[in-house]
C-alpha cells in the first residue's frame, strides 16, 4: 500500500472513532436537554398556578359579569347538557350508584361474619370519607374539567386569547381565573348533592332492597356518622375542585397544535386530574386519619 492510501485509511479510522465517541456523547446530551424542558415546563407550569390564583382572588370584583356567566354554565351545562340538568345530575347519579354499591358490598361482606347490622356505620363511614369525594372529584374532571379544557384549547387555537391581549384584557384573569372562581362556587351545591344522593342510595339499597330493619341501620348509621367528618369532607371537595381547575384551565389555555392539539391537551388534563384527586384524597386521609382512630367498636 502506498504511504498516501495508508494515510488515508488512519485519517478514516481516527474520523471513524471520533464519530463513535460524538454518538455516545449524543445520548447523555439528549438526556440533560430532555431533563432541562422539564424543567422548564415544571416552572411554566409553577408560574401558570401563582397567576391563575390571583387572578381568581380578583376575578369576582374585576371580572363580575362574566364570572356569573361562567358559573351558570359550569353549573348548568349547555345544550344538550343543560336539558338533563347539567353537572347536578351527573354528579348526582354517579354518587347515587356509588353509595348503592356500598351499601351491597358492605351488607354481603359484614354478613359473612353475622354482623350485617353495622351496614349503616359502613354507609356512613366510608361514603362520606371516600366514596363521596372521589366519585365527586372524577365527575368533576369528567365533566367540568374537560369541557373547560376543550374551550379554552378552542379559544387558543382560533386566536381569541391573543385578541384578549391585543384589547388589553388580561386573559389569564378574563379565562382563568373566572373559571376557577366558578368551580368553587360551584362545588358546593354539587357535593352537598352528592353526598345526599349517596346516603340515600345506600339506605334505600339497605332497606328497602336487603331488607335490613330500618331502626338497625339509622341507629348504627346515625352514631357513627360524626359532623367533623362531613366538614372535612367539604373541605376535600374545595381542595379537589381547586386542584382540578387549575389543572384543565392550564392544559387549555397552553394548548397547541389545532383541533388535534386541544383532544390531546384534554386527554392528558383529564388523566393528570384523574390523578390528582386520588392523590389528594390520600394526602388528607393520611393527614386527618393516618394515626388517630375515631372508631370504637365495643361489644
């Protein structure tokens, strides 16, 4: 071989090497770039919840009209929606049934072991501490979460949010935090519903449908049914009707890519909100209940 083709071919082989170095060097690159945008998207996000919280603590003075508006619409629904009675009947069947469920599982599994009776500590136990506050939580980002999410997708990609900034309107404030004001103000309403809702399946599927005594299962359900508890239900409520607005208001209000973009921004919305209510649900459970029992069952 001659001394310029065996330059040629070292020249090949260190050229060779180097781009082997430069593609294993590509993957922790890609790595630290991929951690940054998450990073950068936490704080967007971060950002997004201190703005949309003021905007929320000003909205009902600055923005009073349209709050109104909103919360008629978040209560009520729209169109076909609004025929059926809106959220109030969705919530309240889905807390219905799920107050029902309780009261048959818990009246088939307590009487394995000849203690059926306790069906209604069961109903008021478990329905007001769990079953009601995530039933309502999942109809909550089912319903008014994704259709707020939706609306604002549509209203980012159309431009109608860059109109708002182009009349000097505060977007956040006029979208955001109007929305947020409404699932507050509606929850209440909506829970209270719930909560009733589920009581009275669950005496009804116990009475009416078991068989069970009716004086059995309202002195067992009326000791151990504590006040404290109903308040620290409601409270549960608020905090899952804050989490899940802020949640579906910020995927719909930094939706991007068209039609396409906003189903996508409302599926992941939905599922992050799905999450959260069981994470709130845990948090507060751990909080209140996780080392002081409240329950005495003597004989």
């Amino acid at each position: 071989m001659s001394a310029g083709g065996e330059h040629e071919l070292r020249a090949g082989r260190r050229g060779a090497a180097g781009g082997g170095a430069h593609a294993r060097g590509a993957v922790p690159d890609a790595g630290r770039r991929g951690l940054l945008d998450a990073v950068d998207d936490l704080g967007r996000a971060l950002l997004f919840v201190v703005r949309a919280l003021r905007a929320a603590a000003t909205a009902p003075l600055r923005q009073g009209r349209e709050t109104l508006r909103v919360t008629t619409e978040v209560g009520l629904g729209t169109g076909v929606l609004a025929m059926f009675g809106g959220s109030l009947a969705i919530l309240g069947f889905i807390t219905l049934f799920a107050g029902a469920t309780v009261a048959v599982q818990g009246y088939n599994s307590l009487g394995d072991i000849g203690v059926e009776a306790l069906t209604g500590f069961l109903a008021a136990y478990v329905n007001i501490r769990v079953v009601a506050p995530v039933t309502a939580g999942v109809g909550l980002a089912a319903t008014i979460g994704a259709g707020t999410t939706a609306q604002l997708g549509a209203m980012r990609i159309s431009e109608e949010i860059d109109a708002l900034e182009v009349m000097a309107v505060d977007p956040v404030r006029y979208l955001v935090g109007t929305r947020i004001v409404a699932g507050l103000l509606t929850v209440i309403p909506l829970y209270s519903l719930s909560v009733l809702a589920s009581f009275l399946a669950s005496r009804v599927a116990t009475v009416a449908v078991l068989g069970q005594s009716p004086g059995v299962y309202d002195h067992y359900f009326s000791t151990f049914l504590n006040p404290v508890d109903v308040v620290w239900s409601f409270a549960q409520a608020i905090a899952m009707a804050l989490t899940v607005m802020i949640i579906h208001t910020y995927y719909g209000f930094t939706a991007t890519g068209g039609p396409a973009g906003v189903g996508m921004a409302t599926g992941r919305a939905v599922r992050m909100s799905l999450t959260a209510v069981v994470l709130v649900t845990l948090l507060i459970s751990l909080a209140l209940y996780g080392d002081a029992p409240t329950v005495r069952l003597a004989g």
